[in-house]
C-alpha cells in the first residue's frame, strides 16, 4: 500500500513536469478558456440553433448553464483548466471579447473573480444577464469562504435563476428551459442522498484540510474541520501560514486526530506536498478535491464523487488523491 | 505583568516548533556568511551589484517553480549565470552599469514571463511571495544541510582569497603591480557573492536579500576602522538581527490577523534600520 502510493506519487511528479513542459509549449496559442461541449447536435445544427450566447466565469457554473439552456445556448468557460490554481487567474484579451458577446454571465462573486466585473463595465450592455452568485445567495462581502458551490443550497438557486434568464431572453423556448431545470433539480438528488448517507454514519468525524475549498460540504455532512482558519486562509490566498499553524496540523495527521485528510489538488505548494507525505506515511487517506470542474464531469457527477470518496475515505480507509 | 510579557517575546511552542529550529538554523548560516561577504562588498562598491545578483536570481526560482524543482537551485543557477556574466561584460564602470541595467531588465522581464505560467497553468501557489520576500519557515528541512555545505565553501573561498581579495578591493593598482590575478580574484569573489546573496534569498527573498548583505556590514564599517573587528561585528549585528527577527516573526501570530504571523523578513529589514539609525546618530555626533 505504502510502496503503492510513493509509485504513484512519483508518476503523478513526472507526469506533472511533462505536463508543465507540454503546457508551456502548448500555452502559447492553446487559449485556457474551452467550450463545453453541448449535451447533442452536431456543430452545425448547434450553430444555426444557438440564440443565447452565455459565459461561466468558471466552468463550473458554465456546466450548469449549459445543462439548463441545452441545445439554445452555447457556453463559454472562463476558468477551466483543473490543473491551474483559479484564485491566481489573469484575464486575457480574449477574455474580454467573450463577456462583450455574452447574453448571460454567471458568475461566483466574494473576489473570486473580480476580473469579470472589469471587463464587464469595459463593454457595456444592457441586454446582458448577469447573475452573481454571492449576490443572488444574498452573502455579505465579509464571508470569509468563498467556494459557494460547495454548499448544496447554491446550485439549485443558481439553476433556477439561470432558467429564469434565459427564459427572458427566449421566452419562446421558456418550457424548454424549465423542463431542464426539473431534470437537474431532480438529479442533484444523488449528491444530496450521499451527503445524508455521511452525516448518518458518521457525524462530528473530525477532518482536515489544506485550503477552505469544501469546507461548506464539510458542515453539510456534519464533519468536524480541525484545521485552523488562519492556516487554511494562508494556503488559500498564497501566503505563508504561521509555524504554529503548520505545526497544528502536522500534529492531527501525526497523531492521528483525524479521520480523513482532505487535499485541494489546485492550491498546491511544498507545504501541502510535505503534509500529503505526512498524510500517507501516518496512513490518513487522502481526499482530492478540485475547485473547478474536472475533465469528464458534470457539476452533478463532480459533488457526488467527492462525497463518494470522502465516505470510502471514512468507512474503507481507502484513499482518493485523485477523481478519475 | 512580567510573566504576560515573556509569554509574548517567546510565545507558546518556540523551543519545540520543528519550523522555528529549521529556521534558526539556516538563518544563523545565512547570517554569519552575508556579514563576512558583505563587508568585503561594501569596501569593493559592489553592493548594488548583490542586489542585482538576486534580481536575476529571481528568475531562476521563477523557473524552477515552474519545473517543480527546489527553488534553491533556480536561484544559484541563474545567479551565478548573471554573475558570469556582468564580471565578463562590463570593463568599465559605466559600462557595467548599463549592461547589467538591460539584461538586468530582460532577467526580471523573463520572470514575469515564468511566473504568469506558474500562476495561470499550474497549481503552485504563493510563488511570488516566496520568491521575492522569502518564507523561511516553510524551507524544505532537507534543503539546510546543502545551504551549510554551500556557505562553508564560501567561507572557504573567502579564506584562500583573504590577502589577494582584500589588497585589489583596497588598492587595486598596488595589487596590480604586486602581481595580483585581479580578474580571477574579482571573478571567483563574484562567485562568492553569488553563494551569499541567493542562500539569503530564501531567507528574506530576492527584493530584500541584500539587507543582510550590506545591513550588518555597514553598520560594523560605522563603528570600527580594523577589518578582524569589523568582520566579527559584522558577524554578530546579523545573527542578533537574525535571531530576533525569527523569534519576533513566531511571536507575530499572536498580532492581528491573530493566527497568520508577520513575514520574518519584515522583521529583518526593520532591526536594521532601527541599528543602523541608531549607530549613525551616534557616529555623526561624536565626529563634531
């Protein structure tokens, strides 16, 4: 098992450097920002269908609308890439020219993606939908976490007020819309069963983490998160935490105080790495967590594999650095 | 009262912290061999060329962020490239000063290249921070028995070149006529130069690496004309300097944002300029 996951790490090392090298020869025309795929049609047929233009500031929320606004929509995402930190994302031109085009943005709030409402305001139109989630979810701008999606409230009330625009913006197909909004309202119901699964068998199992990213699912299902704010603000805003912060935790996954170790695959640095190895080494298995969605997904599909894993983490002691 | 006191100046967990004793360690080092090579600098005005020296550092570390690779090695290589280069380059003064001012530039330029990949296409995070201002706490423990190695052979290098360094930064024409191999004394004290300024990166980071260069240095030529005290001052201006800064930062968690810790090298370049104001009064007053 030990020997297992040195293995493992170390392809996951090469694979990373080749990845880097491949990237920064790739990255010079290859843009960050892809379209989801829609759901069917062929590439004509979309074209000649499309009404609404609509961009995800992160593909997350992009996933949903695209769900939701099926073969009348064509979605952009501006965050994709689930092998880049977002908090550290810089806006292109490009960028720019995909929020002038848009008819919907959706977009997190709380200074996630602060570059959106500049380019916004540099391109004005007062046909465009913007939907702002922390706005719609009402949270003052003191909130200290800000990945909403997470939480399993959020995304129902994002779908809805997708639905809601995009009806606006073609009342024509509004029943269209609104039957897919009941298809994903309906299909979130997995998560949430796999969600009251964990608080049943195993409510107040005391956790850590590196980084805030699912610290909302975290309280969901009733987990104890054992990690200091102040060491999980540090990691997420790409400063040092303090060394009585990093010998707290050091000291749960030494003494094994808790039950799982949760690892934000994004935010990564040598502090994170040498506490996955302490993780490991001290037998603690091991959650990857995204904060943006990874290939092969559905927003759905994403939340409950994590669920999934951090319950086969609890009950099986079995690790899941990584989401296939 | 007493007691609340000394719970803040050495805070709960100093003595059995694994990071604070990592820290100590590797700063003493980087302390002891800064003041011994800075000294040496300050007489020879090649201060500014440190600075430089970690510029271009910076870079490096950039890069081996981006190659996933202890930054340590990206600041030494590409240090020691912008050495190389700048000795080999400018003959003059002012030549000098102008060709290290444009690769100089193009060095910083190619970084920001490095870094806009490390931000937006990987997920390495607080790279700029670590890089320009230093995270002692967080320096992988496997690095500091390198960085001892590393500034003993400079210390070492320092040594053999004592008589031959100290007459051509004195006097470079009576070395010259004394048959002194200037170019290769410059060249291998440029090496050492190097050694110093990017080990001390990791300490304060590249913007902030040549305080503990020039810091102790000046603050000990201030007070002392013979070089054995000047060197042995010098010495222990930046280990006191070194250890209080530490010692200070660990304290800081207790200061609001309570939990987060100020940066050590914060700490670093205010205790210097608090010496230095001080000592510099006092120098100038007694001279009238």
């Amino acid at each position: 098992m030990r020997s297992e996951n040195k293995l493992y790490s170390m392809t996951l090392r090469l694979s990373l450097i080749g990845g880097f090298a491949l990237m920064s020869l790739a990255g010079c025309t290859a843009d960050s920002s892809n379209s989801t795929s829609p759901p069917y049609g062929s590439k004509d047929q979309q074209i000649q269908n499309t009404v609404i233009y609509a961009v995800g500031a992160e593909n997350t929320y992009a996933n949903v609308i695209q769900q939701i606004g099926g073969k009348y929509v064509s979605t952009t995402a501006i965050i994709s890439d689930p092998n880049t930190d977002p908090h550290t994302y810089e806006a292109s031109p490009q960028t720019a020219n995909q929020i002038a085009r848009a008819n919907l943005i959706v977009q997190n709030g709380l200074g996630y993606d602060d570059f959106i409402n500049q380019l916004e305001a540099a391109s004005p139109n007062t046909k465009r939908e913007i939907i702002d989630v922390q706005t719609l979810l009402d949270d003052p701008n003191t909130t200290p976490n800000p990945h909403l999606w997470y939480q399993p409230s959020t995304m129902p009330r994002v779908a809805e007020a997708i639905a809601t625009d995009l009806a606006v913006l073609a009342p024509v197909h509004k029943t269209y819309f609104m039957h897919n909004l009941h298809i994903f309202e309906q299909s979130l119901q997995t998560w949430d069963h796999a969600i009251a699964q964990v608080k049943q068998k195993f409510s107040h199992s005391p956790v850590a983490v590196t980084e805030p990213v699912c610290d909302d699912l975290l309280t969901a299902a009733n987990l104890t998160n054992k990690t200091p704010w102040s060491f999980q603000a540090a990691i997420m805003n790409g400063t040092d935490p303090s060394p009585q912060d990093v010998n707290t935790v050091e000291q749960l996954l030494i003494k094994h105080q808790v039950k799982v170790f949760l690892y934000n695959q994004q935010v990564v640095d040598a502090l994170t790495l040498s506490l996955l190895q302490l993780a490991n080494a001290n037998h603690i298995p091991v959650v990857g967590i995204y904060e943006t969605l990874p290939y092969q997904h559905t927003y759905q599909s994403w939340m409950t594999d994590e669920v999934l894993a951090l319950q086969n983490a609890l009950q099986d002691h079995i690790s899941t650095e990584r989401l296939s | 009262m007493i007691t609340k006191f000394l719970n803040f100046l050495l805070a709960p967990g100093l003595f059995q912290s694994p990071q604070v004793a990592h820290a100590l360690i590797l700063g003493s080092v980087v302390a002891i061999t800064s003041a011994i090579v800075g000294v040496f600098a300050v007489i020879r005005g090649q201060a500014f060329a440190g600075h430089a020296l970690a510029d271009f550092g910076a870079t490096g570390a950039s890069g081996a962020f981006l190659l996933g690779i202890n930054t340590l090695w990206g600041f030494i290589g590409m240090g020691l490239l912008g050495g190389l280069g700048m000795d080999m380059l400018g003959r003059t003064p002012r030549e000098r000063d102008v060709t290290t001012g444009i690769t100089l530039s193009f060095m910083l330029g190619l970084g920001s290249l490095f870094l806009y990949y490390v931000t937006t296409k990987t997920t390495a995070t607080g790279a700029p921070m670590t890089i320009f201002f230093g995270s002692i706490f967080l320096v992988n423990p496997s690095i500091v028995s390198i960085v001892i190695i590393l500034e003993l052979v400079t210390l070492l290098l320092l040594v053999i070149l004592y008589r031959p360094l100290l007459l051509s930064s004195i006097n470079p024409d009576l070395a010259y006529t004394r048959g002194v191999p200037l170019r290769t004394v410059s060249l291998l004290f440029m090496s050492a130069l190097v050694l110093t300024v990017e080990q001390s990166a990791l300490v304060t980071g590249a913007l902030l690496s040549t305080v503990l260069l020039i810091g102790p240095a000046a603050i000990a030529i201030r007070l002392t004309k013979r070089l054995g005290t000047t060197l042995l001052l010098s010495v222990f201006v930046g280990l006191v300097t070194m250890w209080l800064s530490i010692v200070l930062a660990y304290d800081s968690a207790q200061l609001p944002p309570v939990g987060r810790g100020w940066p050590v090298s914060f700490f670093v370049v205010s205790i210097i300029l608090l010496f230095y104001s001080v000592i510099y009064s006092f120098t100038t007053k007694g001279s009238k």
